[in-house]
C-alpha cells in the first residue's frame, strides 16, 4: 500500500513593500557611490590636462626666453596670446656665479572666477648674455 506523506508547500504571494524599499535603497546607494566615482574621475582628468598645458606653455616660453625671441627681462603676469586665462612671470637674478644667470618662468592658469587653480614653476641657469655682447667689441687701441 502507498503511504502517503505531508508536504508543506509555502505559497509566496509576491514581494513585500520592505523588500521593495530595501531594494531601492541599495539602488541609490549605489549609484550615489557611482556618481561621486564619475566625479572625482572627471575632475583628476582636467586637472591632469591643466598640469599638462602648464608644463608645456612653461617650457616653450622658456625657451623662447632662451632663443632670444623674448627679451631676457623680469616680466609679471604676462597673459598668453592664444588664451588670456593662462599667464606667464620671468624672473632674472644674478646666480652668485661669474656670468651665470638664473631665470625663474612660472605660468599660472585662473579659473573663471579669477583665482589660480594651477601653476608650474621652471628654473634654469643659463650664460649671461652680456659676456657676448662685450666680447665683440674690441677696444681701438687693437684696431
């Protein structure tokens, strides 16, 4: 003969109200969490091409200093032609070596607001030109 056993069957009707709201919860966590991931990602990225500009109009001004295209001059705040957001200081002092000069090219980026959210610094020796220019003229008494 079949002996019959009991099963338990649980019936589930659907979701609970709980579980939906647990469930929306971790949704918006996670993407609150996302959304700041975007943000910080966003910001390093401009920050890093900002960095990157800086170096590179830093080291072009300064060698144009050094071509002499520029004049070998302290200058301050200087804007860029190309972008007046971005500027440039030379500063030029004695090194404390015979006919060495040091030359100092900061460039700043401001932000829309006016206040400096980057900047490079470059410093550099380099000959003293007025050695050249004292070199090539002879005194008369050689002539």
């Amino acid at each position: 003969m079949r002996q019959r056993t009991k099963q338990f069957v649980i019936k589930k009707r659907g979701i609970t109200l709980f579980e939906v709201v647990l469930a929306l919860a971790i949704f918006l966590g996670a993407v609150a969490v996302i959304g700041q991931v975007l943000q910080n990602g966003s910001r390093a990225a401009t920050q890093a091409q900002l960095s990157s500009d800086a170096v590179i109009r830093c080291e072009r001004r300064m060698n144009e200093v050094l071509a002499g295209v520029l004049p070998l001059s302290s200058e301050q705040k200087a804007p860029f032609e190309d972008d007046p957001n971005w500027q440039w200081s030379l500063n030029v002092v004695d090194s404390g070596i015979p006919y060495l000069l040091e030359t100092e090219m900061v460039v700043e980026h401001l932000d829309s607001g006016g206040r400096i959210n980057n900047t490079f610094r470059l410093t550099r020796l380099m000959r003293d030109p007025q050695i050249y220019e004292d070199a090539a003229i002879i005194p008369e008494e050689e002539l």
